[in-house]
C-alpha cells in the first residue's frame, strides 16, 4: 500500500500563486475571514486527517468490503470506516463549506476542493459516504422550504446524517425519462413512494443515524418523460425516530470502490415530501448532479495523484537495468528504474496530468466562489458560464486521464502492480467508474458539444478562449513563454475552426456532433491544460534562476506536457473531421461477430 | 457473464481468404495434410469445447480463485477446471501442433493459433495452464538431449504433465542478469537448485499428475551478468514417483487472471537437470519466450473479441434515449443503444482493433510455418525476419488494443459494467496483466526500436515496408482502394523518415531511441494493421456487389480504422520528434510530490 502524502506544497502554488485566490476570494461578502492561514490551517487538519486516518484503511476496506444483512437490511462498512467518519463529523468537516445558518463553517470552493482531492486520494470509497450528504445538503439547501432546512439540514451539517441520490432504476440509466418509481399523494401533503431504485451509493451503512433519500419518482398523471418527475425527501428514519418504509436489497458485487455500499434500494410505499416544483425534479437534481461531477472529477485527479506517489517513491528504490547513458549508481546492482526513459514517460505523464488537474479544480473552484457570492451579477454570469462550459470537460477528461494516470502508476511497479498488496491495482480499480457514474463519459461529451457550445453558438466557449488570448497576449514580450504560447494560439485558432465545422457539419446531419462528441472534449481539455501549464510555467519563470526546484518541475513539466500530451490533439482533429459517416454506415444486424 | 460464440467464419476468412493459407502450407514438409476440411473439423471441434466446457466456468473461476493449501503445498483449482483440462486432453488439443515423433498430431501453427484465441476468449486463466506447458515443450524439443526429449516431451505432448517458466525472482523481473537462484552440481551429472522464484503461472495445481518446472540458475562461478545464467529442468515428481524438493509457498493474491495459479515456488536443493549449454539458458528461455509473447499478445485479441461479443450483444438490447435522426423502433420505450454515435464508436474500435489483431497473428502463424518447414533457406529466414520483427508489435500493440477494447466493452454497459455478475469487468483486470508479462510492453518497445530495426539497420523493416509497397503498387488502376492506399503509401514514407530521424538521433544520444520506443512501436502497430485492413477490404471488393453482408461489414470496418484510429499516428509521430529532452531533464530528486 503506497503511503500517502498530501500536497500541500502544490495547493499553495495553485491557490497562492496560480489562480491568487486571496486577491479575490476575502473580498467577497461572507468570506472575509478566509484569509491564507486559515486555508492553510484547514489544510494541514484534513492532510493530517486522511494521511493517518483514511489512507490506512483504503486497503484494508477494498479487501473487506461492504456486507449486507438481508435479516434486518443492514449494511455494515470495513472496520474503521465509522470510527474515521466519527473523527471527520469531530473535526467539523461535513460542515466545511455548508451555510453557517445551520452549523456549517461557511468556508469556500476554494478551500473545500483541495479537501476533497485529498479524501479522494487517501480512500476514494469512504470519501463518498461523505460526499453524497453534501449533495443532499445542496439539494435541500437550494430546494427546500424552510422547513426542509430546519429539518435536515443541521443534521446533514453536523454529519450525523448522512444523503444519497437515487436517480438510477434497473431499465434507466442515462434515459431517465423512462423512469417509473411512483409518487402517490397520502391526502397529508406527504407521498408514498414506491419502486426500485440500483446503484444508490452509499445507500445503507453503520456510520450514521439517519440517510436522507434523494429520490426521483412520478406524481400520479405526470407527463411520461422527463418533463414528469418530481424530486422527494425519503428519510430512512421520521423524526418521531420510527422506520420509513424504504430498504437496501442488496449490495452490488463490484471491480472497484468495495468499501462504498453500492445499494439496491426498495422503496414501499415509504413516505416522503415533495422538494421543489411538481414536475421539475430533474432541474432540482442537477442542482446536485452538477456538484457530483466536479467531485467525480476530482476523483480522476486524487487517484492520480495517489498512483503518481506510489510509483515515484517505488522507481526511485527498485533497481532494475542500467540507464543508457551508462550506470547512474554504479555501487548498486543496477540503477533506480527512474534513469529510463520509458518510466519517466509514464511519472511525467502521471504528474503532468495531476497537477493541470489541480489547477483546473481550483480554477473552477474560484469561479464557483464568484458565482455564489460576487456582488456584481455580471461577475456571476461570467463565472457561471464558465463553470458550465468547463464542467463536462472535468469530469470526464480529468476522470479518463485518471485512468491513464492510475494505469501507468501500476505499469511502473510491473509484475508486482498486478498483486494486490501493493495497493496501485486498486488504484486502477476504484477509479474505473469515475468513467462512468455521474453521467458518462459519453455523456459528458454530448453536453459539451451540444448543450455547452452549440446551443449558444459558441458564446460560452468564445468568452473562455477570449481569457485564455488575454493571457498570451500579455506574455508578448517574454521570450521565454514563446515555446507555450505559439502552440497554445495555433490551437485556439484550430480549436474555434473545429467548432464552426462541427457547427455547420451538425446541422446538415444530426448525428455529426454526437460523433465528434468524444474527441471534441478531449481537444477542449487539451486546450485547457495547455493554457494551465503554459500560466503555471510563467509563474515559476517569474521567481528567476535562484528559485527553488520546485519551480523547475514546473517548467519542465510543461515542457514534457507540451511535447508529449499534447499532440495527441492532431490524431483527435483528423478523426473529428472524418466526420460521422464511418461511425453510422454499418447497419447494426451487420455488426456481427461471427 | 456474456455468452462466446466462437469467430469461425473470421477464421475461415482471414485462413482461406485473406493469407490464403491452403496456398501454402500444405506445400510444407510434412503438413500435406493440414488441409482445409482439417482446420474447419478442428476448429469446431475447439470451438464446442470452449463455448460450452471454458466459457461457463470463465466467472465461477474468477470468483473462486485458487485456493493454497500450506500444510501440503498444494493447490487446488476452481470446480471445474480439473475436469476441462481432462476433456482438453482426451480431444488431443495439448499437442495439436507438436511433433508426432513425441505423440503430437504435427499440425501447423497455422491452425493452432486461432485455437489458442478461442481458448483465451472463453477463459483466459484457464488457457494459461495448456499454455505454459506448450512453452516447456517447445523448450525441451529445441535444446534438449534426445534422453530429455524422450523422458518428458510425450507427457507433456498428452498433457498428463505440465510445465512452467521460472525466471523471476523477487529483485529481478525484467534483469534477469540480477537473478541469485543457484544450481550447484550433484556429482552424478545432475544439479541441486536452490532459490525463489515469484510470479509462476501454474507453479502448482491438481490438473495433472506431475509439473515440469524449467528454471534459469547460476552455475558455481559463472559469470556474474546475463551471460551466467543456465537453463534447468526440475520436475515436481522424479521418474520414480518421489518428491522433488521444489514446493510452491504460497499464492499471489492479483487483479485478475485469479483461477491461474500464480505461485511462489521455493526450489531447496531441488534435483534439475541441465537443458542446452552451461550459462546459455537466456537464449534457450528465449525458445519460450518468442512463442509466449505471441501467445501473450493472443490475450489482448481473445480479450479483446470477448468483449465486443458481450458489448454488441447488450448494444442491440439495451433501450435508452433517441437517435438523433429520429426514433428508430418507435414501437419501443427508447431505441436501443446501437444507434448512437458513441456507442457505435466503441463498438467499431473493438472490432476494428480485434479483427487486424486475427489478420496479424494468422499472419505471423504462417511465417512460423513457413519458418519451421520451408524447404527454402532465403523463404526460412524472410518468414524468421518477419516473425522477429514483429512480434514485440504483436505482443504490446495487441495487448494494449485489448486493453482499449475490453473497456471500452465496459464502457457500452455502462454502470452495469462495473458490475461483476455481468462479466465485463472481468476481461478488463484478465487482460490488464498481459500488457505486463513476458516483457512489459515498455521492454516490447525497446526490442523493436533496438534490437529489431536500430541493430540491422532497419533491414528488416525495408523487408516489411517492401511487402506493403508490393500490395500498393499491386492496387493500381483499382480506383476502389485508393482511399486505404493512399494514406497507407504516406504512412510509409513518413515512418521510413521518423526511423531515420530517431536512429540519426540515436547515434549521438543513447535515450533518444528508448525515448522514443512506446510511440514508436504503437506507430509500426498502425502500419501493421492500416496495411493489414486495406488488404481486408481488397478480400471484400473482390466479392463484389452481391456479397453477403459479412463483406460489406469489412470494407465499412476498414474505412472506420483508417478514419478515427489511424490518426492516433499523428500525435505519436510529433510526441516523438520532441525527442528525448522533455523526458530526460527533470532530476529524479526534483520528482517530488508535495
């Protein structure tokens, strides 16, 4: 098992010194007291935290899994899952960025991202126990009536109830407009609900009194598709402390993130209350799916890093070959596996990834800051448009380069990545579904293309390329940026050509966006991590030659990235511009396999 | 767990059709009777056994594993796998294409290599077992003494024995020149072997009576490096029933391939038997190891076609949202997922990847064939040339296609991917091992770019080249193929300058050729199966405009490869010109994490 150790250093650059989250964020009302201490202080505790508390029980919790009692329809998590989680409610942790009107610490984004990274990072399946109550808290804090909030949400605050989502049933996923879990009014104000809902994480468990259910059902008469469901609270308990009629079923059987209680829930005639307008609860649960992505994201970018420690630390040590250049540690048997060319491909790649991740999260996490709290609307808007255009692209192109990431960790390790003791299979593993829960990667890309960038006809998209032409405009003078911004230009310029060609190609032929849909996200997260790397290589030019190496990485890293991650933008444009002609010719009873 | 259906009319068009196997190798000394009512009976014969014997103990086996049983040593496989290997065994499958002169049915690779992938598609872990064993043959066959082949060859030949590989040990994998096992002689010709050797694929098992173990050891005062390394044979059980002293200690717990015995097996002055040359065991292991890869890279494409069997089967089942044109089964809640965009992209990169992969090692099987019988010297090495070259292309290339292809199998199921019960999940931790195995495919690479095309001067690769410049040239004035063989001449023409480029750069930096190796291969792998699928589709042209759908599936799969995979090569081939620097500049101190 790869110890853990945080990044603290790396949160200061992003935060302090990349995205300068104290020229903005103390200046916004209500955050006047989130000064640089007091993120750092936050820090160290949740570092501390997850370092000694949820990294030494990741491994021991995909081993052990979660296990279900069908005699009671209990669920009982690894050992140490619920002493943790009483040690997190202890530290005030639930509440980090919750509405100090009900308990929370009413700190920011800014400050809850690296958080999260962490937790992910540590022991991804604990951190969505976690996770999902803060979705529920969204929910209910954007949703409810005011009773709804002095109801649930000093509890979920507090952490001593925990939230789910239940959108998933067996025969919809992705298409939940063919959702049929039933509301029925009780003539109380209150509903009976009753269906079945899968893939409910963290659905049951022993780590809280009470669950929360978000759940997604049909009022009697509603229309059939989404324009027809409505959004409940179902809690497992009522406040009169008896039992709602709502049970896990069973527990999947799953590749990865074991520990996390992925349920069958079985809702019977269990009563629950109406949130927000009859009929809108899909708009009510993008209140939390848009949240759930990013955190989804995140969980590409913590596993990353996670798999990136792991195998920095083990090529250091394993000696294995000599480098080409000839013997590196000549007293030893061989060199340290890190003098080849090959393993420092992959390490570089790991860390180019992570770090452009982390800046994208805080970049986002600002934005987001600014959105809720700016007092000027305009700021807001801009803010908001951004986080709607970017929130697609990091959820799925920070969970498929996690992917990459944490595949590449294990290939360091060999042999020896494949056996599970050493905790990077794991790795590969937990962050398999991040892939493709919260919406799928697919998914995400027909949101870019379609809903993001041509529904407005490119205004979202223009307005954040507009940001990244401002910066390479600035660095007109400093040669030393000229080997990032050249390239950066040519591929804003390719990047809006592509647009307007998917554009004009979208509408002669419906199916033209969807098939460029994939490799369009990946073009934008590309242009996204170059404009990253190329603003935190500038920030590291700026300390000058007798800069700690810590800076040095940085320009070397953007270097490698420039090189070697990002021409895989040229094969991407060529196969876009192939258009959707060689995806859709084959019939599909010619598919055949035989 | 989806269901396999063996790929026999691919067999047949890829065998009859495409390399035209009944041209040549019944010409062969010896294979006058491979003829194709052979290879049809047997590999129907195979395919019964795999769909209904392999493929319905493929979950249960992943599910059980292998269970270790210290107080005898013994390993007990998953219900059913005994029996499998017997019925194996009593069709004659074990020595399908070894020699009669030891009990072998003589058939040609030709015909056992697409019976290897039936077997890796229905149940990998299971294959590995016959596997194995095959390479021990190979071993013995080819460097042992005539009383060594008569002793062991027939029971291997039966499959009452098996056999395995020990080369690894617990500081040395990929450095073999590391390895520590000793092998201090008897006295009486023989030699007592002393070590640990880890990562054994079928170290111990109760399929069959005995296991022949073949274990590289140092001989007293050899030399220290790989050239002190000999080739040992150490049965389980002597020829009088006894006990030798080599015990299995206990199991790897892995990701995957988990009913595949991977055992720690502890050799305590164990009696073996030297085979070939004292301190020339690396290139008798290497007899093995050519055959291993291939068969290692068979993983990928038997994963791989698992898979997409899988995966297509739920893509014309599942029902979910709208195509984009307008429904099509309107009489349906939703339309099944095959009409999307996305999905088909999946679909048409597994198949694309699968059926190049069945072109390539049917390809290569009859260079083998070729290499063995010709009556030809220059016809013996051209197909040796060939076989070298490119079977590090056919080991990482096919693996990581097969890893691309088994999640993207996933991926079509959505969260019901991740779920185990379905048995996607599985393919994908089965193959994920093979991109690791007998050489990483990062050690893959730097045999191509070194040893394969750098140390002859790319001669062998002016031999490829020649081949497909031949076929294009052959193409002229047939307007239908223009459009493969167009971009496949500049394909050509661009990797004939990059070889030059990266071996001019070689010569005055030594990293540059490995900098450059996973890019590189993957840029060959494409030439491979670009050429490999313009082919394809001349086979299917030449049907002309009344041909069964089968064809027409062909030519549409051809132009999908050259349309949205091909294109991968142009971001390889910029990554690559970057060179070495952007790899090689960061110190390994200054790789630090926080």
């Amino acid at each position: 098992m790869p110890a853990y150790t945080a990044p603290l250093r790396d949160f200061a650059f992003v935060l302090n010194e990349l995205i300068k989250v104290q020229e903005v964020v103390p200046t916004l009302p209500g955050y006047g007291d989130a000064t640089e201490d007091v993120y750092a202080s936050y820090l160290e505790a949740a570092a501390k935290f997850c370092e000694s508390e949820l990294a030494p029980i990741n491994r021991s919790g995909d081993e052990a899994g979660c296990t279900f009692n069908p005699a009671d329809h209990s669920v009982t998590t690894p050992v140490g899952f619920a002493a943790a989680y009483q040690q997190y409610c202890e530290l005030g942790f639930p509440g980090l960025d919750c509405d100090p009107a009900y308990g929370g610490q009413g700190m920011p984004k800014t400050l809850a991202f690296p958080v999260m990274e962490m937790l992910t990072s540590s022991n991804v399946a604990w951190s969505m126990y976690p996770g999902l109550s803060h979705g529920a808290y969204s929910a209910i804090h954007a949703h409810g009536t005011a009773e709804q909030k002095d109801t649930y949400l000093p509890k979920l605050v507090s952490g001593e109830w925990t939230g789910t989502m239940c959108l998933t049933e067996p025969h919809c996923g992705t298409d939940l407009g063919l959702l049929k879990t039933k509301a029925e009014p009780n003539g109380d104000g209150s509903y009976a609900i009753s269906g079945t809902k899968i893939f409910i994480s963290a659905g049951e468990h022993d780590l809280a009194d009470n669950i929360i259910h978000l759940v997604l059902a049909r009022l009697p008469d509603a229309p059939k598709d989404v324009k027809g469901i409505s959004l409940f609270i179902v809690p497992k308990f009522h406040a009169d402390g008896s039992r709602n009629g709502v049970f896990c079923g069973s527990l999947e059987h799953k590749m990865g993130i074991k520990a996390n209680a992925t349920a069958v829930m079985n809702f019977d005639g269990a009563k629950g209350y109406l949130i927000g307008e009859p009929n809108k609860g899909l708009a009510c649960m993008f209140t939390m799916m848009n949240a759930a992505r990013l955190g989804c994201g995140m969980q590409g970018l913590g596993l990353g890093e996670a798999s990136f420690q792991g195998a920095l630390t083990y090529a250091k040590e394993r000696l294995q070959m000599r480098a080409a250049s000839g013997p590196a540690c000549p007293d030893k048997a061989a060199d340290p596996i890190i003098v080849h060319p090959d393993v420092r491909r992959m390490l570089l790649t790991q860390k180019a990834y992570t770090e452009a991740g982390r800046a994208l999260t805080a970049f986002l996490a600002l934005q987001l800051d600014i959105e809720e709290k700016h007092p000027d609307a305009d700021h807001q808007k801009e803010a908001a448009d951004l986080v709607a255009l970017l929130t697609p692209v990091a959820k799925a192109f920070m969970t498929d380069n996690g992917y990459i990431a944490t595949n590449m960790g294990m290939q360091v390790f060999g042999g020896h990545g494949f056996i599970r003791e050493w905790g990077m299979e794991q790795l590969v593993r937990d962050c398999r579904i991040s892939q493709i829960y919260e919406g799928t990667n697919g998914i995400q890309a027909l949101d870019l293309i379609g809903r993001k960038v041509l529904l407005d006809q490119g205004q979202k998209l223009r307005k954040f390329s507009g940001q990244i032409v401002t910066f390479c405009k600035a660095q007109e003078g400093d040669e030393r940026m000229r080997e990032f911004v050249e390239p950066l230009m040519k591929l804003l310029k390719d990047t809006g050509e592509l647009t307007m060609h998917i554009g004009m190609a979208a509408m002669k032929n419906r199916d033209e966006a969807a098939a460029a849909a994939t490799d369009y996200l990946r073009v934008i997260g590309h242009v996204t991590y170059a404009w990253l790397w190329a603003r935190m290589a500038k920030v590291a030019f700026e300390q000058g030659d007798g800069a700690e190496p810590f800076y040095q990485a940085k320009i070397t890293t953007a270097r490698f990235y420039f090189a070697k991650l990002l021409p895989e933008v040229h094969g991407l444009i060529a196969s876009i511009k192939s258009g959707a002609v060689p995806l859709m010719s084959l019939d599909a009873e010619h598919f055949i396999f035989q």
